[in-house]
C-alpha cells in the first residue's frame, strides 16, 4: 500500500549508511510512498539498528545517523558456474511469463509489468538474481549473489527475509531453505 508522506520527515541518503531508532515501531517509506523498512515492536529479535542504501526516504521516526553501517553479511558465494562479462544492463518493462529474463548480449533485463507495483526491495532482489545469471546457471546461487549485493549496498537481513516470504515459491522447500541458511551467519539481524 501507499502513504501520503506529505506530512513525514523526509531525507536523502547519499551512501550506504546505518541508523539507529529506539521510537518503535519503525516506519521508513521511500520516495513513492511505499514501505520501505518497517520493525514492529514485537520484532523482538530485531535491534534498532538498520541500513539504508541510496535513495530518498520518508518517515514519522526519530532516526539517528550512525557514524558507520550496520555490518550485515551472508556466507560467501560459491564459486562461478561460468563467467560472462558484466556489463551495463537496461532495465525494461513488458509481458514476461517468467517474471523476469535477462539477455546477455543485448544487456537488456525485462521484467514483467507486474513488478513495476512492487516494492523497491523485491524489484532490486529480482534484478540483482537475473545479474547472478552471468555468474550462475543454479537458481539457489543467483539468490544469494542477489542477496549478498543488496547486503552490500543497504539493505538489512529482515528485508531479504521478507522477500524470501513473498518471492520464492512457497514449495520450493529447498530453494528456501538455502535462502535462510546464506543469511543466517550469525551477523546481526536488521
């Protein structure tokens, strides 16, 4: 859903930076209006301390910038199935019976026209797997290189957690599974 943020306290982080909030619940929206970061106050197994990557963000919190990020990892990636050349991709929007689907030759990403109403996490989650695609043929794997590029520029574990609830197929046991192990290293839960 969208909130008017009208009324909100708006900033622009301008690098990867870590918050820290005591006023709980947490409500951090983005430049949309469309919940962005949220911990409730029963989200006890989560702190106060987050992450935000770029962008420009709306909230009614008190929000106190941290000298330094919250350090959030995932295990390390396995090694390259194959190793296309990165490059530049475009983004663009049309029918797509898979969701998505990247070209690597034409560095074109298209994603179906569902995605544009979704939330900026999972877009940037289903971008960032469809990129794993030039390092990985496994499914599992593309996952966490997505994962483990979001952790790297702002985005917390709970954010991935919630993508994994609202992405990957509900009877793909394993798939989820390896999901929560890659983000499950004992590193802080934000």
């Amino acid at each position: 859903y969208i909130v008017d943020v009208k009324k909100m306290k708006s900033f622009r982080v301008n690098k990867k930076s870590g918050f820290n909030c005591n006023d709980l619940p947490i409500y951090v929206y983005d430049e949309k209006g469309k919940l962005f970061y949220y911990v409730s106050h029963l989200d006890i197994w989560y702190n106060s301390y987050f992450n935000l990557p770029v962008g420009e963000y709306y909230t009614s919190n008190e929000i106190l910038v941290m000298p330094d990020f919250v350090k959030q990892t995932c295990l390390p990636l396995p090694r390259f199935e194959h190793n296309l050349k990165l490059k530049k991709f475009k983004i663009k929007y049309g029918y797509n019976e898979r969701t998505a689907t990247i070209n690597h030759e034409s560095g074109i990403i298209t994603l179906d026209n569902s995605l544009q109403d979704v939330s900026r996490t999972y877009r940037n989650f289903i971008i960032w797997h469809e990129i794993g695609h030039t390092r990985y043929e496994t499914e599992y794997y593309c996952d966490h290189f997505a994962a483990s590029q979001m952790l790297k520029i702002g985005y917390n574990k709970s954010q991935l957690y919630n993508v994994l609830h609202n992405s990957v197929n509900i009877n793909d046991y394993k798939r989820r599974d390896y999901f929560k192990k890659i983000l499950n290293n004992n590193s802080i839960y934000a």
